[in-house]
C-alpha cells in the first residue's frame, strides 16, 4: 500500500454477486443453491480476482446458501486463505446497511470483498464511485449480472473513511467458467 497525499494507504473494496442461482420449487429465497452455470462461474470468478491481485484480506458474505456458495468455490481458487465473516445483515441489504458492514471492517484490512445480492451491489458501487477507468463505470451501469465484480479503490486511514463518490470504479468484469 501507498499514501497519496496524506490521505491514507489505498484499500481496496471488491463487490461480487453471487453466481447464478438455482429456482428449485418449494425452495425459501434464501436457502437456494447455485445452479449448474453459478457452479461454473464461482471459480471463475476466485481465477479472475487472482489474475488482478485482488485476494481478500478479509471477507464478507451474505448467509444466503447462493452466495456461501459463491464464496467457497471462488476462495477455493487461491491458495492462500482468506479471513471470512458471514453477515445476516447482508442478504438482500440496500446501500446504508451494505455500508456500515464495510464501515465496521477492521483498519489492517487492505483489501476487504463483499460477497452478496443485487440491487443492493450495484448501487453500493454506483454510490461510491466517483469516477471509473475508461468506461469500465458506463459498462457497470448498463448491467451488474450474476458473477460479477467490481473493484473500487480508495485512500483512507479507516474503512469509515469510505464515503459516497470518494472510490474510483478501476475493474468490472463479468467471469463466466467453461461450459
């Protein structure tokens, strides 16, 4: 990490959504599987933050099944171990509650993931970008599909520091893995 003005090191916020979800009959939202492309996706995804650099410090992931799903096929990908809190409070979470979880994430962390559900994602990063690399923020706009991530970079002494339109968007993709 480096200071930028005195502002603090850079952190790092990377958002993923779970991959895609099964719809089993009978099945509560939140107890629903990933289905056979979110099986295939979820590596793909651990792969892509890997290929970036972008290996959690810390985790937090929704208790949603989908989404504890998401999060062991994609942490199987690397070969270090990263710390992970499952957070109720982060399924089917809007921007307040989204942000006062990362607010909360200890002042060590680098680089912190969020594992979790749209609409709530989307427009955590929408709200915290102030700008975004070539148009990797239109792109963004446009969808925020299943397995996506998105990776939001900041200057700041805290997690608390983190506020509305402060990060700048620097990655957006969308992993898909082999069918």
């Amino acid at each position: 990490m480096s200071d930028r003005a005195g502002a603090g090191p850079r952190r790092r916020l990377v958002v993923l959504r779970h991959a895609k979800s099964a719809w089993p009959d009978g099945v509560p939202d939140h107890e629903r599987p990933l289905a056979p492309r979110g099986r295939r996706d979820a590596p793909a995804a651990g792969r892509a933050l890997a290929a970036a650099d972008c290996l959690p410090d810390l985790a937090l992931c929704s208790t949603a099944v989908r989404a504890r799903q998401t999060w062991d096929l994609a942490a199987a990908q690397w070969a270090t171990h990263a710390r992970v809190r499952h957070d109720p409070r982060l399924y089917a979470a809007d921007v307040p509650t989204l942000l006062t979880a990362v607010h909360e994430a200890p002042p060590d962390v680098g680089t912190l993931l969020l594992v979790g559900h749209n609409p709530g994602l989307e427009d955590l990063v929408l709200a915290l970008a102030g700008d975004g690399a070539d148009d990797t923020l239109a792109r963004l706009r446009t969808k925020f599909p299943t397995s996506a991530l998105a990776v939001l970079t900041w200057y700041g002494t805290t997690w608390r520091a983190l506020l509305p339109g402060t990060a700048l968007l620097t990655r957006f993709e969308v992993p898909r893995g082999e069918k």
